[in-house]
C-alpha cells in the first residue's frame, strides 16, 4: 500500500456509481465543510478515526482500522434523509473494495450526533470501519 488514505477515492467512487443522483464529496474535517444551499442532497466523506491496532511480521508491518464518515446532507429531512442514507447504507455496509487488501466495511457507531443548522440543512452521520495491513518499509 503506497497511499495510506487510498480508502477515501474508493468511497467517492462507489458512491458516485450506486447513488448517481447526489452530490457525493470529500471533505477533510467537519469544521472544513462549507454550508451552501446549493450543497444538499449529498454525502461528504472524511476520516473520522484513524486506528493502529498492533505490529506485525517483525514490525514491518502495521495493522489499522480506519472510520470514515459519510455524512449525509439534505434539505428536506421528512422526504430526503431516509431515501439517501438507506442508499448509503446499501452502498457501503459489508462492502469489499475490490483488491485483499482492504477488508469489508463494517457499520459502526458515529462519534457524531444527526445535526441541523439554522439554514434549514440536516446532517446524519453514518460511520463505517474498514481493516487494513500497511507495510512500513518502502
């Protein structure tokens, strides 16, 4: 593995092709996202938490599990935010990238609460975890 965050262009990815009908971007940090009324319906990806869980083969390798958020953001929360998030969901929950070495994504708990802005925008965090092995040695 040569980009440590080669997981985040396959989320955009994956649901650019499953949800072609929103917005799908990246975002590094919630305190980066730029409230527009132009934004919803979409979902923005960043990485929530990154993990190292232990050393292995003699130290040369690392194993880690990374949570990436999607964030779902809508106007109208009574008639977008099911549709969109059960999209997501469908989208992303036990879903393999396509090369060993990323494991399936799991669905975990958001460090994140549903949110609402005075500007009338929804948020609704959906977190997802994934297992990897990087190779510390170049």
């Amino acid at each position: 593995m040569d980009d440590y965050l080669e997981v985040e262009p396959l989320l955009v990815a994956r649901l650019k092709e499953k949800i072609p009908d929103a917005q799908i971007l990246s975002s590094w940090g919630q305190p980066v996202i730029k409230e527009s009324h132009n934004l919803p319906p979409s979902v923005m990806f960043f990485l929530e938490e990154d993990r190292p869980q232990e050393n292995v083969a003699a130290g040369r390798n690392l194993k880690i599990e990374q949570t990436w958020l999607a964030l779902v953001v809508v106007q109208d929360a009574e008639n977008e935010a099911g549709p969109l998030i059960s999209k997501v969901l469908r989208a992303l929950s036990c879903w393999c990238p396509e090369n060993n070495r990323l494991g399936p994504f799991k669905r975990v708990r958001s460090s994140y609460m549903p949110d609402y802005s005075p500007n009338g925008i929804f948020y609704f965090p959906l977190s997802f975890s994934i297992k990897f092995v990087f190779n510390s040695e170049e």
